[in-house]
C-alpha cells in the first residue's frame, strides 16, 4: 500500500505539472551557458551545535553545471531525457539547466565501537553515486525539476570517508562497517520529480511550494514550503533547499542574465512532510544483508525542517551553511530518535 501511495503520488504531482505546463514562456528566459559552475557540499553532524556521530553521520558531493555536463562520458542525461519523454513532462519551449552530481553518504549506529551488529540501532549503510538532474523554467512562477541517480550500495568509500573525519578531528575509527547493508556493492538508482511554485514574492523576500516523490531506493512522496529573506539576487528556481534526501541534490547554474545585481546576505528556513513507502538505507534492497529492518519497523510518515544563511564572498563565490532536523525513521529501539545534520555549502558561479 505504501509503494502504491508514493506511486500516486508522483502521478499527481505530474497532473499538477501538465496543467501549468500551457503558461510556459516560449524560450524568452535565455540560454544556458556551456558552463555556469560547480558546487561542493559537504555534509556532517560536526557542523551542528549538538555533535553526534550518527544517523546520516556525513556526506560529500560535487555538483558541475551547464550545457556541458550532457555529453560527458559519465553523464546519465540521455536516460533521464528518454524517462521525462516517456512521461510526457518534456518541455522544449522552456529554459533548461543541467547538472551532474557526483558523491558518497555514509549512515552509523550510535555505537560505532561497537564491532557486532547493535541490534535496536540502525543499520551501517552507504552510496556512492552520481546523479543528472534537469530543471525547466516554465514561467515566472512555476518550475520543475527532474533527477536521476545511478550508484552502489555498500562500498567501503563510506567507510574511508569517515575513518578520514574521525582521523582529522583525533576520534577512534568506527568499528562496525563490515556489517553495513549490501557489503560488497549492489547497483541502485532513483528516479525523482519536483514541481516548485513561487508563492509570494518582495525585493527581500520569497515563500515557495514544492511537491515532489520519487521511485528507488528512497521511494517516497513529500511536500515543502521555504522561505528566504534577505538581500536577494538570484532567481527563485535557483534556491531548492527543500530538494535533500539527507544529501542535497543537484543544484544548476545561472545563465548570463541572471548573474547577481548587488551581493547576496539572507537567512533561510523550511519544512516538509514526507510519505515514505522504501528506505534502502534501512531495509535492504535485493542483495541478502546482515541487518536490516522490516517495513512495519520504519516510520511511513516523517517531518523535516531547516534553518540556514548564504553570503556571496566575492562576485562569482557563494558560501552556505544549513542545519537539519528530521523526525525518527524507526518505530522503536535506541535508533528510535530524532536525526539531525549540518551542511556547509561552497558555490561558484561563472
């Protein structure tokens, strides 16, 4: 029933998109550059006043942007395109912005000395991935976003990755992760839609509405509202802090027009409810695991909400950082606990 509840989702999401899709502005938003920039984010609970290895304990992800990123040898952009055709959601009259993302996320118990499974925590797992993501500009208040992600369940590149945090800061190495979920690598994917509208706008002052579900390893369907209030230059549809599935998602660049007038300073808030039907980080996927948790043990509803400020540096730098709450993924036991994350956020913009 869940699995069928995040499919309808998704289906009326789309419904919503087709029925604004007529008010698109027939290409008047400009061109995308070949290549508008990059983005480096980097995500751990040692960026929260409360530090506590666990839960979501940290992520790293690259994002490249602009037409460029469609023809790489690594870019899943053709697929993507082929699925939003087959769904009827292409859009060639309006403005399109691409973006590649590559990263690793790494999950933890509590207890990460604990070297036998911790039996009412939550699982060790991990992705590494990379991820193609397509944002139409439909008209002035109404985009949609689309992404694909391709990666491995159970790699060690977690692992590594937080051996070399806890080597930095001078805390003991973790101690559990051959017990993570999929050990070894298992291939997996998720396919997500997002369809964004700007409610209410002021010189220093923008609310907008998301609706998004997504089908895979994180199957689901959630709806936003964010706010940011500030000095503000950039476009609304360039602002997607609601888009984070623990990692954020692929952030796109700029055309030429809409670099900024004057350097940006605001604060940013949100939240979110999400419907969730699957959650490989937890139950598995079709590889046999250690440890994993069945569907009546994970939470179907969850709530989310975030706090945070970007300054533009320079003419060309952005730096962001954000703190993240989400309510308990798990029923019961120890893991039965509010989760909570930091992300500091480097952007650049040709």
């Amino acid at each position: 029933m869940r699995l069928i509840l995040a499919a309808a989702s998704l289906s009326l999401v789309l419904v919503s998109t087709s029925a604004h899709s007529d008010n698109n502005n027939n290409n008047q938003l400009g061109l995308e550059p070949n290549d508008s920039g990059w983005s480096l984010n980097l995500d751990n609970d040692l960026f929260t006043p409360h530090k506590q290895d666990r839960d979501y304990t940290g992520g790293l992800n690259m994002t490249f942007a602009g037409q460029r990123v469609k023809d790489w040898p690594v870019s899943v952009n053709g697929v993507l395109s082929a699925v939003n055709q087959g769904l009827g959601i292409e859009h060639p009259d309006s403005l399109h912005l691409h973006s590649l993302q590559i990263g690793v996320a790494a999950f933890s118990p509590e207890d990460i000395q604990q070297t036998q499974i911790v039996g009412d925590d939550r699982p060790y797992a991990s992705l590494i991935y990379l991820a193609n993501s397509q944002l139409q500009v439909l008209n002035d208040n109404t985009a949609n976003q689309t992404t694909l992600t391709v990666g491995i369940l159970g790699t060690r590149a977690a692992q590594l990755l937080q051996e070399g945090i806890h080597q930095l800061t001078g805390s003991e190495p973790p101690q559990g992760w051959q017990h993570q979920i999929a050990k070894g690598g298992e291939l997996t994917f998720k396919y997500s839609y997002a369809h964004q509208r700007l409610w209410y706008k002021q010189a220093n002052l923008e609310i907008k509405q998301s609706c998004e579900a997504s089908i895979g390893f994180l199957t689901e369907g959630n709806s936003a509202v964010s706010v940011r209030w500030g000095r503000i230059s950039s476009p609304w549809w360039s602002f997607t802090p609601d888009r984070a599935e623990y990692f954020a998602q692929p952030s796109v660049g700029l055309p030429d027009q809409y670099r900024y007038r004057q350097p940006e300073l605001y604060l940013w808030a949100g939240a979110k409810v999400r419907v969730r039907a699957y959650n490989a980080f937890l139950q598995g996927q079709f590889r046999d695991s250690e440890f994993t948790y069945p569907q009546n043990d994970v939470e179907p509803v969850l709530v989310e909400s975030w706090l945070g400020v970007t300054k533009q540096v320079s003419e060309h730098y952005r730096l962001s950082w954000v703190w993240r709450y989400q309510s308990a993924e798990l029923k019961q036991g120890h893991g039965h606990r509010d989760l909570i994350w930091g992300s500091v956020m480097i952007n650049r913009d040709f």
